[in-house]
C-alpha cells in the first residue's frame, strides 16, 4: 500500500503557529477534505506534503516511487506556449518521460545507425511502456474538453485566470499520482465541470487532498474532513455533513460557554437535514444521514462567537428598479430591454456563464457602470455595500484594529446594543490576539474577511456581494450565511457555489449570454435539478375540443380524484429509491470507464451506447419517482 507518513510537522509565520506537532497517515484511497479559517495553514500544509516548502520542521516518510501531484490556486505555465504545449512542459515524470521519447525518436530517425542512439530510443520505448504513457496526449484532450477547454492551441497569455486553472487541473490529473493535492479545484468550474470532476475522482485509484469552500463537492468527494483549528489538526470520518454533526458535538463538549457557536452549528445541521428533501428527495436515503442532536446546554467553540448580529438603517419600500435597461461592453452583450424590480427584504442570487456579465449588473447597481440606454432608480433610503472581487487597497502598514476603528470605535447590534471593535474581530474569527497584527501580515484570505467585515459595520441596508465564495472559507461563509439569515435588508449574490446559493437566495437571474436572462423563483439546486428531462414534471396535454353532449346520455358522476397509492403502487415506492441509486451507480461506473479509455474508440462507442441506455432508465424511472411521490404518505 502506498502510504504517506507525517510526524512532528511544525510551522510558523511570524509570529502565528500555523500547525503544531501534526501527525498522520495519508492511505491510498483517502478522501481528505481539509478545512479551516483563512489563514490557518492549509496552503503552507499542501506545499509541504508537495515539497516546495523547507520552512516547517518534522518529517514525512513515503515510498522511493511515491508520486505527488498538486494543483496550486495559480499553476505556474509558461504563458508563451500553448495549452497542449504548456501541459507537456511539466516537470511531472510522465511528461519528462515523453519528452525524452520524442527526443530520443528524433535522434534514433536521423541516425538509425548509431547504436547509442538506438539504445537511447528503446530505453525510452521501454519507459513509456512502464508509464504507460502512450495514451497521455489523448487522455489530456479528454480531460481538457470535459473542462470546458476546446482550443488547445491558444497561447496561455490569452488565457483568462479560470481557463488557466482548469488548464493546471488538466496537467495534474493525467499523472495520476499516488497523491492528488487540489487547491480549490472548482473555482471557476461550471456545473457539468464540477459533476465531471466529483466522478472522475470517485475512481481515481490513489489518495486525494483537497482544499475546497464547496460544501456539496465535499459532500460527494471526501471520506474524511480535517480542520486546522489554531495549530492543531481535527480529523473527522464522513463527508460534510458528517463533519457538520461531528463538530457540532466536540464543541459541545468541549466548555460551557459560547452558545451563539453551538446555535450556529445547530442551524447549520437543521439546514442540511432539512433543506435535503427540498433539494432532490429522490436521493433523501443517501444523504440524510444525520441523527437528531440532543438539545445540550452549553458549548464553546474554539474560534469565539461564530455569529454576527448589526443593526442598519431603515430601508424604504422602494430599493432599485431597472427599466428597459441595455448595456454592451465591447462586443458582449450584457442587457438587453431588462427590466427588474428589486424590493425590500429579497433574497437575490445571480448566476450563469462566465463572461456573461454578471458582475456588470452589480457594477451597474452600485453606480460604477452606467447603462446605454434605460433607467436605473436607486431608492433614498438605499445605504448600499459592494463586496467587489478586486479587494479594494489596504494599507499593510495599519494594524486591523486601526483599520476597522476608520469606520468606528463601535458599532449597534440588532437589539440596540453598542459592540466594540474588539468583540466584532472576534466574532468575525480573528483572536484577540491578532487585533494588533499589521495588515500586511495577513494570508490573502484573511484581508478579504477583513474587509467584509468593515463593509458590514458600515451597517448597509443593501448588500451586494460578487462571488464571495471564491476567497471566504467555509466557516467565514457560515458567519456570513447567518449574518444574512438575520438581515433585514435586501442581498443581491452573484456565485457559482450551489450550497452558498441554496442558503441565502430564493430568486435567481441566470445569465445565459448575449443579453438573455433566465428567471427563477425557488432555491439553485432545484434550478439545476429542472435542467435534466428527467426533472421536469411532464407537461399535461392540451385538451381536445368536446364533441357535442349526446342529449341521450345518462349523466354521470365525475370519477374520485386520486388520493393515495394503491397497494402494488406503495410497494413500488418503497423500492424506487434504491432503484434510481443502482441505476446512478451504474452509470458512475460506465462513465469512469469511459475516462479511462478515452483513445479507444470502439470501447467508447460501447460505453456511450450503455451510457444513453442508463439515462433512459433513469428518466424513466425518476418520471416514475415524481408521479408516485404526489401520492405518497409521509
């Protein structure tokens, strides 16, 4: 068994341990979903299991062959050359193995009758053949094309950041390392690329570490969650929801104090056992896996209060309403003839294809892009805050605490009570003994929590917020999800993150390009669902005009509308679930198989042909779930 062993790992930064004393095993097969606070060492944790960092103490021991793959946040490729010709400069070994083929070919071509030439090219032949490496530009065009990436010879230069990321997510996984290390791998996937990806790495063979905001990817991806909480490393079996459980408990037992974090959490697992149902009933017996918490007094959490609580300003009945709006940016068309009336009190989430423009509208809301052509009405008593993705400049000679004082020595709660700076970066998640840390000594993350934070004691009435998934941490995200759980206000949410979506917006614009906006009124999951035919309630067909009453015919009464499953329908129900997991697992199978024999065009023809055979199933049955399920007793 391939295995990874870390012992006494150690690191500072300054003055903050980022992890102390860390021992554990990395197994083959391990899901590991590493999570923490902005700033807690995740990133300094990747690099040193990598080997790019000699800054920490301790040792890790692996077999001579181990083999580690890592996608950092920004791949480093060499923006001159092109997307197939960047990947294969990688310094990975089946890259330098190619490389060295091609070479050794080359030269063996122009000099067949040079014996070390020739012996160059069959030991070459010979590593290839023990790498396997001969399929690897055909599985890159696959993997690339499953990303969205369909110009493989665009220069990297032209490249946005996102389509260089999955570029970077290409690279790494055609080594298929004994260690997969991901550093926030689906930012800036779309929906099908992040499905793609969770089953892609559902049949990876080796070990897996991901760092990762997306909660419903770590849901479907991670057998295991470990926190970095203050130097110390917190390790959970099960996947999120697992973790959500499991954490809940430990901080109950862990002190009688801080129930704010414990109501937090609470929240958080009545969210998810709810909002499971609501989301997508039919896999209700795969993810409801939670036990009902007992209602225990007292807890304290580690990180202080979890839970923010602002009073703000009175907002009117009329917020923003748009007329008739358009807009173009160069050649993208952003708005066309759009109208919306935005009230007080909603919940707005905004999503779509990138480059679509969705952070335009935000911009236009905020007054930082006018409109060609149309009306904009911002209401009076609008007090707006624009959490933008660019961080606005922070001078890395202030101290947090100076920073924050900018805005006030102290602001208003909810219920009327004055709260300083201090117990506000507490209850944001910095100790009090970071308040008087320079700015300029803070992770990239920690800055941006900052800076919400000084937008949200500004106290606004309207909040708009563009993409905050793509820099915030999960429990950060948890702070905010309750800080707008409680506001009074109206939130308007551009983001990709499907949990994050699903708790704190009820209404979605989705911008599908060239100026067409969808609406949708409900939760994003269930938009997603409504996407697949097999999700669409069957429209009802239209009725035929009625032929002329037979004036002989007797009066009849209407027959009893349909109010419970017959008997043989009930035991049908009882068993459709466990149909629809077979079938979806089934499929999962056929399409690991067909990622791995992505050169073999007769497999896949094979493949495909089961594969559509699959989904007509499913529709079938899932068409079934639906009819069955309006019946059905609870």
């Amino acid at each position: 068994m391939q295995t990874l062993r870390a012992e006494h790992l150690h690191r500072t930064y300054g003055e903050k341990t980022l992890f102390e004393d860390l021992n554990f095993i990395i197994n083959e097969r391990d899901r590991i979903g590493l999570i923490g606070v902005n700033g807690s060492g995740k990133t300094s944790l990747l690099n040193t299991l990598a080997g790019i960092s000699n800054e920490q103490t301790g040792t890790l021991t692996t077999p001579k062959d181990y083999t580690i793959g890592y996608l950092t946040q920004k791949p480093a490729l060499d923006e001159n050359l092109t997307v197939m010709d960047a990947i294969f400069s990688g310094d990975q070994s089946v890259f330098v193995t190619i490389r060295r083929y091609e070479a050794a070919l080359t030269a063996y071509g122009q000099h067949p009758e040079d014996p070390k030439a020739e012996k160059r090219y069959l030991d070459a032949e010979t590593q290839m053949n023990e790498e396997d490496a001969w399929t690897a530009e055909s599985d890159v065009k696959t993997i690339l094309t499953q990303l969205k990436i369909t110009d493989l010879a665009q220069p990297i230069k032209t490249l946005s950041g996102g389509q260089a990321k999955r570029v970077g997510l290409a690279q790494v996984l055609i080594q298929s390392p004994d260690l997969l290390l991901l550093d926030e791998p689906t930012n800036h996937l779309d929906f099908d690329s992040i499905a793609w990806l969770q089953q892609y790495l559902a049949a990876y063979k080796g070990a897996l570490l991901v760092v990762t905001h997306d909660r419903y990817f770590l849901d479907q991806v991670a057998n295991q969650i470990w926190e970095l909480d203050f130097g110390k490393l917190y390790q959970y079996p099960g996947n999120y929801q697992a973790y959500v459980q499991e954490k809940a408990e430990r901080v109950d037992q862990e002190a009688e104090a801080d129930k704010k974090s414990q109501r937090l959490y609470q929240q958080e697992l009545a969210w998810m056992k709810a909002g499971a149902k609501a989301r997508s009933t039919k896999q209700n017996a795969r993810i409801n896996r939670f036990h009902e918490l007992a209602d225990k007094q007292g807890t304290r959490q580690v990180q202080k209060n979890v839970s923010i609580s602002l009073g703000q300003q009175r907002l009117g009945k009329k917020v923003i309403e748009l007329k008739d709006a358009n807009l173009q940016l160069g050649d993208h068309l952003i708005l066309k003839d759009f109208s919306d009336l935005i009230q007080g009190g909603e919940r707005i989430g905004i999503s779509g294809e990138n480059g679509a423009g969705k952070s335009s509208l935000l911009n236009v809301i905020a007054g930082k892009l006018p409109l060609d052509s149309g009306i904009i009405d911002v209401g009076e008593t609008v007090k707006m805050a624009y959490y933008t993705q660019q961080l606005e400049p922070i001078p890395d000679d202030k101290r947090m605490i100076n920073y924050l004082s900018e805005v006030g020595q102290h602001v208003t709660d909810k219920q009327g009570n004055s709260v300083s700076v201090t117990e506000l970066l507490e209850q944001f998640l910095f100790p009090r003994f970071m308040h008087g840390t320079l700015i300029r000594k803070l992770s990239g993350g920690e800055k941006r929590r900052l800076y919400l934070l000084k937008l949200l004691m500004e106290q606004p009435n309207v909040l708009l917020l563009d993409e905050p998934t793509n820099d915030l941490d999960i429990a950060t995200l948890t702070v905010l999800e309750d800080y707008i759980a409680q506001f009074a206000g109206t939130v308007i949410t551009v983001s990709h993150d499907r949990y994050f979506l699903d708790k704190v917006a009820d209404r979605l614009l989705i911008f599908d390009g060239d100026g067409q906006i969808e609406r949708y009124s409900g939760q994003f999951s269930d938009y997603l669902a409504s996407l697949h035919p097999a999700n669409k309630k069957a429209k009802s067909p239209k009725p035929k005009a009625a032929s002329a009453p037979d004036s002989t015919a007797e009066t009849t009464d209407k027959p009893k509308k349909k109010v419970k499953l017959t008997y043989a329908e009930q035991k049908e129900w009882e068993g459709i679930e466990g149909e629809i997991d077979q079938l979806e697992s089934q499929k999962a199978d056929v399409q690991a198989a067909m990622n791995a024999n992505g050169d073999n065009y007769d497999k896949l023809a094979d493949l495909q042909a089961q594969l559509d055979d699959l989904d007509q199933q499913l529709d079938t049955k899932v068409a079934r779930w639906e009819y069955l399920s309006e019946y059905a007793e609870d």
